[in-house]
C-alpha cells in the first residue's frame, strides 16, 4: 500500500482515464476521497498505442483526484484489460505429511504454488490465480482448509493471463507518471467488488462492464469467478456506426448516441425526428430518431450475442440464476438493459458502484465501476494483510517475552 495510506485504483480505458482515491475508516470501511477523470487518447481496444498520451492522462487523473482528497497519491492499482487477456483453469495437489495431518497456511501456498504450474507461452505472464474451492481427501466444497485434517489438499483456480509487453506498457505509463504499482488487476475481477452483491455470486451472476473499445465479462458461480474473456466491442462502436453511417463527426455521433440512442427502436414513435450535423453541410438535417436507434440496435445486439457466445463456451449458462449484470459508462445507453434481456433470455440489471462512503452520489456513476472496484480491491488485500501483520508482531511478543523470563530464572 501506498506509503500515506491512501488507496487509489486507476482505470486506464479507451476513451478515459479514471482515478480513484480513498482511505480505510475505523472498521475497514472504504472511504472515497477524491475523483479524478481526463480523456484517454492513448489506448485502443485495452492496449497502449502511445506512451506519452497515456502518460499524461494518467498524471491528470491522478493529479485530479489527489488535488480533492488533499492528499497525495504515490502508488496505484491498475485495472487491465484487452484481447490479449485469457483465463483457464487449473488445478494443484498436494500431500499433508506431519504426524496430526492438519492442514496449515503453508501447505495452502503450496497447492497454490502446484496449480499455477501451467504451459503457457514465454510471452505472457500470469496476472491472478485465483482459488475458487478446495477438496481434502475428496470432500468438495470447502473454501477455508486451514486447521482441517486431511491427507490430500486439492484445490481448483482461476487462473488469468497477459502478454507482458502489453503489461509491461502499461507499467510504463504508470512509473512515468511518477507512480509506484501497487498491482495489476483484472478490469473485470475489480469491478464484481463494486457492482456484485453476494447473493448474485452465490446464485450464479454473469458481470459485464461495456468500456469504450472493449467489454469486459466475468461470471460467478457458487460464490467464486469461474469464467473471465474480454469482447472486442464496446460503446465506441456504436458511436462510430452513427458517425460512418450519418457522415458525421465521431464528437457529434457520441453526443448523438447519448441524447437520442436507443437500444430499443420499437419504443420510438415514428414521428419522432433529431437534427444532425454531417460533414459538409452548413445546414442541419433532420432523421427520424428510430431509424437511428435501429443502428444502435444492431451494434448493441451484436455485443450481447457475443456475450452469449461465451456464457455457452463457459458451459454455465445453466447456472446463471441471478442473470446478467450490466455496468461500465456503454451500459447508460437508453434500453440497454433490456436489449440484452432479449438477446440472453435472462433477467438482466444495471450495476453502480456501492460499498463505500465518502463522496457519495459524485461517484454512483457507472462508468467509475472499475475505479471504484479497484480501490475496493486494495483496502481488501490492506485488511487481509493486516491480520498476518498482527499475527506476526504477536509471535515476535511471545518470543520476547520467553526469552525475558529464561533470563530472569538463569
């Protein structure tokens, strides 16, 4: 963590860079302090395409929010994301050998160590592994083995890869903005922590966070991610539909798709007209606003089946009890939400950041998901690590102490 205590999560997307800084109150509890966006020119579809746009919207962002915490802000997690994501899973085992067969801390590290023991290629590097269930001599099921008894520890995880020159840019963009790396986190894995409530991850809840150029998917099952991919469409896309299509500006098209798009073209009464500005033109025109909405209807519809592509791939689409969840700025497009109900044919809702205190509605924005999640992510791995601290300080007390009282009765 950052020397001064403040936790911060950076997204770095498409089309913004979007920082996120906040303390730990008294019980643990994310505090958000500051909120900091700049525009994002240096990134496509989730990889860095220019080193020194990317940089300087990192620094502004980070600059921003630092500015409204009153604080400054060393050191980030960064959410990451792109096409050369990929995920499987795996599995470890490993033998319980001291004489009372229970399970300690140790043998869980190294199951862990046993399942990332994996073939990939040299190129890429593993960003998580993710324990998702443990088995101690064939009992499924069990989430916390420490202290279990047992001759065989088995565990199954989530593991997430990347491609280290993309990861390794993206490092880069950070370090020249002056900041340490705290971690780097799965754009998506980050997100659940703000937008998926418990009961979702027991039940079976697919996540899907739609960016700029890319939209993120994770599924939950029995309370665990099972299953994580990344499509290669995203909001742009839509905005650049409208702009090709019209012969507009793609300023004019995202300001277009945002005031009169609509994923849903049969809840536009025909008579409804929007003037639009095409390149070329000193006159404005006027469209119907359903013939508009059916390009973004197509696009959006395309997204989904994609997303239901993968469900089926994931082989969970039996499971998925709690439907869909839908986040990221793309999903605030009118009719989102049920456009993708009648694509998946499932119940589908709109997620926004919750958990936390602090700033309040400022940060509810969907579009802050990841950021938000991201520092959710942080002060988990803080309160996780505090317990190991305390614990480690006590072992160092009681050995100081015996030492003392083998002194005083020497």
């Amino acid at each position: 963590m950052a020397r001064n205590n403040i936790v911060a999560g950076l997204d770095i997307g498409t089309t913004k860079v979007g920082c996120v800084a906040g303390e730990t109150g008294a019980s643990g509890e994310l505090i958000v302090t500051g909120v900091g966006v700049a525009a994002s020119s240096g990134l496509k579809r989730g990889v860095v395409v220019d080193i020194e746009a990317t940089t300087q919207s990192v620094a502004e962002a980070v600059q921003r929010a630092a500015q409204q915490a009153g604080r400054d802000i060393e050191s980030v997690y960064v959410g990451v994301t792109g096409e050369h994501i990929s995920s499987l899973n795996s599995r470890g085992v490993a033998a319980i050998t001291r004489p009372d067969r229970e399970i300690h801390e140790d043998d869980v590290e190294r199951v862990l160590q046993q399942s990332r023991v994996i073939v990939i290629p040299p190129d890429r590097v593993i960003l998580h592994a993710i324990p998702r269930s443990y088995r101690v001599d064939g009992q499924n099921g069990i989430r916390h083995p420490v202290g279990i008894c047992g001759t065989r520890l088995e565990v199954e995880t989530h593991i997430v890869t990347g491609a280290h020159t993309f990861l390794q840019n993206v490092e880069k963009c950070v370090t020249r903005a002056g900041l340490g790396l705290d971690d780097m986190v799965l754009e998506p894995l980050a997100t659940s922590e703000a937008v998926l409530l418990p009961g979702e991850r027991e039940h079976g809840v697919c996540l899907v966070d739609i960016g700029g150029g890319t939209s993120d998917l994770a599924i939950f099952v029995d309370g665990s991610i099972y299953y994580s991919a990344v499509i290669p469409v995203g909001g742009n896309h839509v905005t650049s539909d409208i702009a090709q299509l019209l012969r507009m500006t793609a300023a004019d098209a995202e300001i277009l798709k945002k005031s009169a798009g609509c994923a849903l073209p049969e809840t536009i009464t025909d008579t409804e007209t929007v003037p639009i500005a095409q390149i070329g033109r000193g006159d404005a025109r006027t469209l119907r606003r359903r013939a508009l909405c059916q390009f973004v209807e197509a696009r959006m519809q395309e997204l989904f089946a994609l997303v239901q592509k993968e469900i089926m791939r994931s082989g969970c689409h039996g499971a998925l009890h709690a439907g869909v969840v839908l986040t990221g700025g793309g999903s605030q497009l009118a009719g989102a939400a049920d456009c993708a109900s009648n694509v998946l044919q499932m119940p589908v809702r709109l997620g926004q950041p919750t958990g936390f205190a602090g700033l309040g509605h400022a940060v509810e924005d969907p579009a802050l998901s990841t950021a938000i999640g991201l520092v959710l992510y942080g002060v988990g791995q803080q309160n996780r690590a505090a317990p190991v601290e305390r614990s480690a300080l006590g072992k160092l007390q009681r050995l100081w102490l015996a030492l003392l009282r083998r002194l005083r009765l020497e």
